[in-house]
C-alpha cells in the first residue's frame, strides 16, 4: 500500500512538472510571434510587452527546478523516473533561454526607425519566424507526447533556419553596404535574425533531450548545420562598429 501511494505521488509530482513546462512553453511561443509582430507593425507598446514577459518565464522556471529538486529529494526516483525530472529542467532552461530571445528582439523595436521598412528582408523575418515558431510547438507537443520521431523530424529541420539566416545576413549586408544611413536599423535587424536561429537551436536542444529521455543516452548524431553568418561574412569596419554599440543597447 506505502509503495503504490508512493508511486501516485511521484506520478502527481511528474504530472505538475510536465504542466508547469507546457505553460514555459506556451508563454515561449506567444513571446516568439509577438516580439517580430511588434516588428512588423512598429508596436512599441507590444514590444515592451515582450519585454515584461520574461520575467514571467524566468519565474517559471526557477519554480520547475524547485519542485524538481524537492521531487528528486522526497522520492529518489531512478532510471527513467529521475531522466524524466532531469528532462523537464533541461527543458525548462531552453524555454528561459527563448524568453531572453524573444525579449532582446522586443527590446530592438524601439531602436528601429520608423521610415526603415525594407519589405522583402522583413518578409523574410517572418517567414523564419513562423518556420521556428512551428518547429518549437511541434517539438514540444513531441514532449509532451514522448514523441521521438517528431522530435528528430525537428532536429533535421534546423538546416532550413540556418539556410534562410545566411541568406538573409547577406541581403541585409548587401543593403547596409549600398545605403549607409540604414546601417544602425540595419544592424538591429541581423541581431533580431541571429536570435531566431538561435531560438531554432533551443528547439533542436529540446528534441536532444526527448532522445535522452527515451534512450538514457546522449544523441551522438551531429547536427547538421548551415549557418555560414557568423564564419563566413566579414562586417565592413563602420557596420562592425554598429554592431557592437546596438548589441550593448539592446543588453
């Protein structure tokens, strides 16, 4: 009898851990969307929205460790018990990570200028933005679910994100170089495509800990990566220095 309530009660324990976890997530997915909307629509007011919402997710996730920690110290649960609480931290500190993402892009929309509107590169954001959108969704509903064939249909999917990244850092390159004066919003916009690539690689991490929780191993497969911005494209020295002071605003 001791035994079964014992199991009921860790079972409860998992149960509010995998709730509290799928509200991370939801609050991560709506950050997402709303952060380029912001963007797209010049809404200041959404952007620091954005902003104030991640003090929401962190608080989320500071939770998860403690009821995670309390769980791993009331039941000592092993195997694949204690890889199902470890998961749901691992989880939790991708999702906090997305929020600071999401959070930076809504940070830049006030940094923005209004007359910078150029429609194809923004089109391109949103259409990045929906590919990642849906990737984290459907990696989390694979979680939910210990979906691992899901999960690895994102994994193998961030090679897409990377590819429209790349290309999207030498076009906003291409219109820095031809026009000076956008430089500055410019330079805000390859942050904002930085973070969503980046938010594409927490998804991939979240697909990594299905694989874990399913098979109590690492995945050793690598990643497949094609995102060159960062190796392969050369700032000019006036951009560089763009970079720099914009990244230490939006901080």
């Amino acid at each position: 009898m001791a035994t079964e309530h014992t199991a009921k009660a860790f079972d409860s324990d998992l149960q509010e851990l995998t709730r509290l976890v799928a509200e991370m997530g939801g609050l991560a997915e709506r950050m997402i969307v709303e952060s380029v909307d912001a963007l797209i629509r010049r809404d200041i007011v959404l952007g620091k929205r954005v902003v104030a919402a991640d003090a929401e997710i962190d608080n989320l996730q500071h939770v998860i460790e403690e009821r995670a920690v309390l769980t791993i110290a009331r039941r000592q649960p092993m195997a694949v018990d204690l890889r199902e609480i470890v998961g749901a931290m691992r989880v939790a500190t991708d999702l906090e990570r997305i929020g600071d993402l999401a959070k930076n892009m809504g940070k830049r929309v006030a940094a923005l200028e209004s007359d910078f509107q150029p429609l194809k590169l923004i089109r391109g954001l949103e259409h990045m933005t929906d590919l990642v959108q849906s990737q984290v969704k459907s990696v989390l509903d694979a979680y939910a679910a210990h979906d691992l064939p899901a999960a690895m249909t994102v994994w193998k999917g961030d090679e897409e994100v990377d590819a429209i990244c790349t290309s999207l850092f030498r076009e906003l390159l291409t219109y820095m170089m031809e026009d000076p004066r956008s430089i500055t919003a410019g330079t805000h916009l390859l942050f904002m495509a930085k973070n969503i690539e980046r938010i594409g690689d927490h998804a991939t991490n979240i697909a990594e800990t299905i694989y874990y929780l399913i098979h109590g191993t690492p995945l050793k497969e690598t990643r497949p990566k094609r995102d060159r911005s960062s190796s392969s494209v050369v700032l000019p020295g006036p951009i560089a220095v763009a970079s720099n002071e914009s990244e230490q605003e939006a901080k």
